[in-house]
C-alpha cells in the first residue's frame, strides 16, 4: 500500500488539521475535532448540518459554507460519527431557527443521527432529511433499503440555499424530501478502494472486470460485468435511472447531470463519461439544464464514477443556480 500519509491512526486528525488550516476563510475546526462549522454563522437562518464516514472527501466538510452546510461531522474512515459529535455540532451552528439533519441512508448514520436528535433535551428544533438516491440495489451491506450517495451534493446544495434564503425549518425538510424523490444515483468502479488501516484493496477486480452499481463504501453492486466502452456504461447507468425516476412519476424534462469520480479517475475520463451520459439523455427527450463534472463523493482511491440525474423545477434551477462558497463549491460569490 503505497499513501501519503503518516500513520493509519492519525490520518484523520492530520487531514482535518490541515483542512481547516487551508481553509480558515471558511470554516472552522469544532473541539476534539468532533465537527467543522462555517466560520462565520448567520443567526436567524436554519442550520444545515450533515456528516458521515470520511474516505468521502469531499462530502461532506468540503460543502461547509455559505449556501450549504452549516456544520459537517465526519467519522473515521467509512465509520459513522458519534451522536455526541451531532449533538455538538448542532449547539454550535443552531442560530435559534432550528436544525435540519442532513442523512445518507446508511444504518450506523441513521441510526447515530436519530440517536442524537432523540437525546435533544432542550428546545433545540431537529428535523432530518433521508438521502436515498441509489437505484443500484434495494438493500446492501451497509443500508436497509437504498443508499444514500452522490445525490447528497444536490440535496445539500438546493436546501442550503433554500436555508439561505430564510426559508423555515419545515419548508428546508419538504423541500429536501422532494429534491432527494426527484433525484437517482448509480455508479460503477473499474477498481477497489483501499482503507488504509486495511493496507489491502476492499475488493478484488480482474483485470478485465467493472462493478455496475457499487456503493461508496465498495459495497456489490447489481453485477459484475465485462469492461466495457463508456457510451456502453453511461446506456446501462441512465436507463437505470431514467427507468426509476420515469417509474415513479418524477418529471424528467429538465434536468441536472452530475458526473461523479469515485477519487481515482482522471477529469478527462469523467468528461468523456458526460458527453456519453448527456447523449443518451437527450435520445429519451431528456434535456440537461445544469451540469456538473468532478470527483465530489469519493471513495478513497477508488477508479470509476457515479451519474446523478436530478429532474429539476424552476424554484429548485434556481437554488442551484444561487451563491454558494464552499472549499469545494463556489459560484455566484
């Protein structure tokens, strides 16, 4: 295993320091490292606050700022944080509007999540959002029912600045309810990831093989497959979400197209991935609107991507389309 890194048992800690030393601009690193907040909070507005395993960076620290998150709580590497960091972490930011609770469905993040909102004793108001994007498979190591993925970006981004805006704590939790309906996810990896207190890839991939629809944390997906050419890959990924979302009767006129990397593959092939993604949508009458290429929801060292398909509305274009600065996204600022 070759990474650069000191120790397995301080890589978190030092990735932290160091990302909150970059970015002092923006965010601030919370005690014991347990959360990073915004550095400067806006009272009075709802508080977005999300978290998860790290290996995902990114997600979801990289999305603290303004017109996203306002606290992210990050775990050991693909491990849950605790509630004590939710619950820190929702102290810090709460500017008296209440707490939404951003959550991939994964068990030990729901579970940690609900943990901590049921241990609120005060009159602190806590409401979540359950990310579940993945049409890959219904139920996986990690999950019961689908995953929470990539499609966490957009839900964390339109909410944000919704949440920005002045919107209350119910409207912000309709809202991502309907941003995630109207959102499906699936990925596929050309080769493992490996955890570096593992030192050994998770998985094992010949030469010649794909995972179609693995989860972020190198979880099976569908099928494992041949290799194939990418206009192949990208027809298998969008029919099975067209196929989903079209099932379910969301709107699929316009839409966003996220094109993920799962932190191992290079931005050319990415853009390759997109121009092929983007032709089979529009051979179904599906027209991209708003777009965005990047590794954004990574799996460590993983090669491979994920497509995201949001089917997008005029009042969430524009939350889109609305400031936002971040360490990993800004525009419009």
């Amino acid at each position: 295993m070759k990474k650069l890194i000191n120790t397995p048992e301080t890589v978190l800690a030092e990735s932290l320091d160091g990302f909150a030393a970059a970015h002092a601009d923006l965010v601030v690193l919370g005690a014991e490292r347990k959360f990073v907040r915004r550095a400067v909070l806006k009272p009075g507005k709802v508080a977005l606050l999300s978290g998860g395993g790290s290996g995902h960076e990114p997600l979801h620290a990289g999305f603290v700022g303004h017109g996203m998150l306002d606290a992210a709580c990050p775990g050991q590497v693909f491990t849950s944080p605790t509630p004590d960091q939710m619950m820190a972490a929702a102290e810090a930011v709460d500017g008296g509007a209440g707490v939404l609770f951003i959550v991939k469905n994964y068990e030990g993040d729901v579970m940690n999540f609900d943990m901590a909102r049921e241990m609120e004793t005060g009159d602190r108001l806590i409401e979540t959002v359950l990310v579940d994007d993945d049409v890959a498979v219904e139920a996986s190591t990690y999950s019961t029912g689908r995953r929470g993925v990539a499609g966490t970006l957009v839900v964390e981004k339109i909410v944000g600045a919704a949440a920005e805006r002045g919107d209350n704590l119910a409207a912000c939790r309709e809202l991502g309810e309907r941003v995630n309906k109207a959102t499906r996810s699936m990925g596929v990896a050309l080769t493992s990831c490996t955890v570096p207190a593992a030192g050994k890839p998770t998985f094992n991939l010949a030469e010649d093989e794909i995972e179609l629809g693995v989860g972020i944390h190198g979880e099976p997906g569908r099928r494992r497959a041949k290799m194939t050419d990418a206009d192949t890959l990208a027809q298998d990924m969008v029919t099975a979400i067209l196929d989903d979302l079209q099932t379910s009767g969301q709107d699929t006129a316009e839409v966003l197209l996220l094109v993920n990397g799962f932190g191992g593959t290079p931005l050319m092939e990415l853009y390759v991935m997109y121009h092929a993604a983007r032709a089979r949508l529009a051979a179904r009458n599906v027209r991209v609107i708003r777009s965005l290429v990047g590794s954004y929801v990574t799996s460590l060292d993983m090669a491979g991507c994920s497509l995201t398909v949001t089917g997008l509305d005029g009042e969430m274009a524009a939350l889109w389309d609305a400031p936002v600065q971040t360490p990993a996204l800004r525009w419009g600022i």
